[in-house]
C-alpha cells in the first residue's frame, strides 16, 4: 500500500536575535487507516510540526517529504494550496465551526472550500448521504441542523471533526482535540476518530497531551525525545 504521508529529517528553525531553535522530526510514514499520536512536553513544537505538515508554515527543511508520492517541497505556494485544500483535513484546537452556520453548512462550506469552482450541490447531498451512518453513530445526525452555540463541547469538537473530512481528504491533521474536554468525552472523541478513520480508510495525525490515548486504541505514536534534545532543539520521533 502506497504511503499517504512519508517525511524524513524535517526540520523548522525559529530564528531570534539571540540564538535559533530547531524543531526536528526524524521520520513519519503514514498508510491509510493509520491513526497516529503525536506527543511531548509543552513547547516542545508539536503544533509546529503539524502546521508544516499542512503545509501551513513556509520555509522548513526537509530531507523527504511526499504527500501521496507526490513531492511537496516541489510546488509553489499556489499550488500547496491546492493540494492542502484537497488532500489534507485540519482540526484546530479551537474554532473549527463558523458560529452562525449550522453544522449541515459547515460541512458543505467545507466541501466548496476543497473543490473550489468544481463544488456542485449535488456532490454535498450525495456526501452528506455517504457520512449520514456516521454522523448517525456518534449522535451528530439528529444535530446537522443546529448551530455551534447550542451543542455540548463534546459535540463541538465531533462536529469540528466531521467538518475536517467531509470533502473527503487522504490526511486529517488535529491540534489538541481534546484539551477543552473531561475523560470521558475526550475518549468518545478519540473513539469516534478512530472509527471514522478506519472505515473510511484515511490517515491522521493526532497532536495530543493524553499520553495514555495511544495505548488505549492502540495507535502509533510520534513524540518528543528529551534524551536526544537540548536547550536549542527538539526531537521528535517514532
């Protein structure tokens, strides 16, 4: 099976007036279906790297990085949109939800974002028909129709989820999923992830404090290396 993500000794450089700090991953290789954390002290860069794996931060280094075979570091800033708009789904920390849409319009604002002037409402509905078992599963079919502002945090951030693959992406990347939520709505959000991306065949990268989440679903991991880091770098690896 062919990679999604493959990367080799990424690397991105805060420079200051007084010295630079180096944020180092050594390796990641992602499949479909793979489902990995992301882990480490605060600080330590984990953000970061997720934002350059989006291809949100410019100018970082990297030894290898293909986003399925195809070499990122090769196209232009117009052109990594356009593959980031399509390929890749984010899940912020906070705020993945426009306050005055409904979750229904959420998602299909999401959907026109990702295919631009290809958008055709009915590749929404037909969308929309394809994740309706699992909007159902995880209690957030009965709620499309509501507004951000009258939903639970945990439903919040499932929705925020959803939002991240309704154009159907290869990759989700998320940033701290579960920060704002209790022990048990954050394991039914990581619940829900897992299963999504399973069934669905897509990869994730998953930015998380929860340490014990990836012995829990038993997922990947990627974390920060005190051993091999200093005052001026971290390290991050499987």
């Amino acid at each position: 099976m062919k990679s999604v993500l493959d990367i080799d000794n990424l690397s991105y450089i805060y420079k200051t007036s007084n010295s630079n700090y180096e944020v180092f991953l050594e390796n990641l290789n992602l499949k479909k279906g793979d489902i990995c954390t992301l882990t480490g002290v605060s600080g330590s860069g984990k953000s970061t790297l997720l934002e350059c794996i989006g291809l949100l931060r410019p100018k970082f280094y990297a030894q290898k990085f293909y986003l399925d075979n195809v070499d990122a570091l090769s196209l232009n800033e117009e052109e990594k949109a356009k593959f980031r708009a399509s390929f890749i789904g984010y899940m912020p920390q906070s705020g993945g939800l426009i306050p005055y849409l409904t979750v229904k319009e959420n998602l299909a604002l999401q959907i026109k974002l990702a295919l631009g002037k290809n958008y055709k409402k009915d590749f929404f509905k037909k969308r929309l028909l394809e994740m309706s078992p699992l909007l159902d599963r995880f209690g957030m079919l009965s709620k499309i129709n509501e507004k951000p502002y009258s939903l639970s945090i945990g439903q919040r951030q499932r929705a925020s989820f959803f939002r991240a693959l309704a154009h159907n992406p290869q990759l989700i990347l998320i940033d701290e999923p579960t920060s704002a939520l209790d022990p048990i709505n954050a394991h039914k959000l990581f619940e829900t992830i897992v299963d999504c991306a399973k069934s669905l065949n897509i990869a994730v990268l998953a930015v998380t404090h929860e340490e014990h989440l990836k012995n829990d679903f038993e997922l990947l991991n990627v974390s920060y290396k005190a051993n091999l880091s200093s005052l001026h770098k971290s390290v991050f690896s499987r």
